[in-house]
C-alpha cells in the first residue's frame, strides 16, 4: 500500500507540468484555467461516482456539514489567493512559497493532533523528524536570491499555501463519512460553480489543443488529491505528505525533459535527501 503515494507524488509531477505548460506556453489567463480544470476534474470523476459513490449517515450531521463548508471556504481562499499571485507573478518566482505546502501540512497535523484526542493526526516521531527533513530539503532547493521577492504577490502565494494545507488538516476531520472520490467530487462541484458565477469565463474560448491538455490534467489532479485522502486515511498524514514530497524529484525530471529547465546542485542534494528520508520512514 506505501506504492499508492508514489502514484499520487508522480501525478502531482504531472499536473504542475502540465498546468505549467497550458498557463505559459499556452498564456492561458488564470480564471479561465481555474474554471476549466475544475469543470475537467469533475467530469473525469463522474464515470467512477455511480462504482465508488459513498456518503456515511455521520456526514449530513450538522457538524460535519458545517466542516465540510468549512473546507470549501478554506479551499476557495487558498484557490484566491493563488489566483491573485500567479495573475501578477511569475510562476517560477513563486516556487519557494508553494513548496511551503508540505511544512505547513506537517505543523498542523502536530498541532491539531494535540487538541484532538482520536488518532486521526499521528505524531509519530519517527516520520515527523524525516518529513521534516525532507520538507526542508525541500525548500532549500527551491529558494534563491532573486526569487525572495517578498512582495504582496509572493506574500499571498504563501498564505494560498497555508490555506491548501489547511484545508486538508481540515478534511481530515470528516475523510472517513465519504470515499475519497465522494469527497473530493463534491469539493470540486462547489469550487467550479463558484469560478462559473464569479468569474465567467469564455470557456468556448479555448482551444482543442489546450482542452486536451487541461482534460488531462483534470484526471491527474482528480488522481492525486484522491491518493492524498486515501493515503490520509490508511497511512497518516506526516508519512503521507512525506511520500508525496517525491513529487517535486518527478517534476525536476519533466522539467528537464519537457520543459527544458536545467538541474542545479541544489535539487539534486534535495532529491538525495527526500529519498533518504523516505527510504528511513518506510524501513523503519
């Protein structure tokens, strides 16, 4: 079962480059990206709703349903902020704040596992010291001088990311009233209607080449954040996150091969040390 992670680190690979590719080369504006991959994640969902639909009794209490509003609300800010950054931003200028996503997963999960008593946050010290490492590593490799530019743009990429990790924090609370496809079909059904409203966008805009793209990235996406809320569930959190920071090593090797950006010295120390720690976790 610890292979399942990897699955969903090399489809997290996937999609940046992916979404890197439809927003740069294809200078997509960022609202209509948004509305169309969430209408593409939803769409590539509902041929396995009817097979894997699953919605416990516990979910529709009152509670739970004010969590999971909770949860949309805390993914559409993190979703804005995000949009507000890379609308004024460069993407690439904005990596040392994304990259925060995983430390910001971790604090939380020791943190709430202190208020709430059911074992739904590990804080097993024995992952939390490597995914702290590796989070780290992480992060060293993606900071350089020009690129810490704290200016309101970058400030708000890394609150997005504090909200997304926030937001799975969050989910966790309810993860195991749905199946991961029921969870997650449902967040994105509320994010997508929301970006149709508020946004508008010209959908029948794009064009076939890009809705190719974005329909795959769509299916990657629904691919990954379903591992996540799988892996949450049946391995932890912290060992979670931690196998899922393989996918930047992923992604350094599409970059290169797709994208043409150069490896330095840095994501090679990095990609050592996150293997490292993960090889640790899943011996010890």
């Amino acid at each position: 079962m610890i292979y399942i992670p990897i699955l969903g680190a090399l489809a997290l690979a996937t999609g940046t480059i992916l979404e890197k590719i439809v927003l740069i080369k294809k200078n997509m504006n960022i609202k209509l990206y948004q509305t169309a991959c969430f209408m593409a994640i939803v769409l590539a969902m509902l041929p396995f709703i009817y097979f894997f639909w699953r919605l416990d009794a516990q979910a529709l209490q009152w509670q739970n349903i004010l969590i999971f509003l909770g949860v949309i609300i805390v993914s559409l800010i993190a979703n804005m902020f995000i949009f507000y950054s890379m609308k004024w931003e460069k993407i690439t200028n904005l990596e040392p704040a994304r990259i925060l996503e995983p430390l910001f997963i971790i604090f939380l999960a020791i943190i709430f596992s202190f208020f709430i008593d059911s074992g739904l946050y590990d804080k097993n010290f024995k992952f939390v010291i490597p995914a702290l490492i590796a989070a780290l590593a992480l992060i060293f490799s993606h900071v350089k001088k020009h690129h810490l530019n704290f200016n309101k743009y970058f400030i708000a990429a890394i609150l997005g990311s504090f909200f997304f990790a926030l937001e799975l924090i969050i989910s966790r609370l309810i993860l195991d009233h749905y199946s991961p496809i029921t969870f997650y079909f449902i967040r994105c059904s509320f994010i997508f209607l929301f970006s149709l409203i508020v946004f508008r966008p010209k959908l029948k805009s794009i064009e076939k080449k890009s809705w190719a793209l974005i329909l795959i990235a769509g299916i990657v996406w629904a691919v990954y954040r379903i591992v996540i809320y799988w892996g949450y569930i049946n391995l932890g959190i912290i060992f979670t996150t931690l196998m899922i920071m393989l996918g930047p090593i992923f992604i350094y090797i599409l970059a290169w091969k797709f994208l043409k950006e150069k490896l330095n010295w840095k994501n090679m120390v990095a990609a050592l040390i996150i293997i490292g720690c993960v090889v640790y976790a899943v011996l010890s």
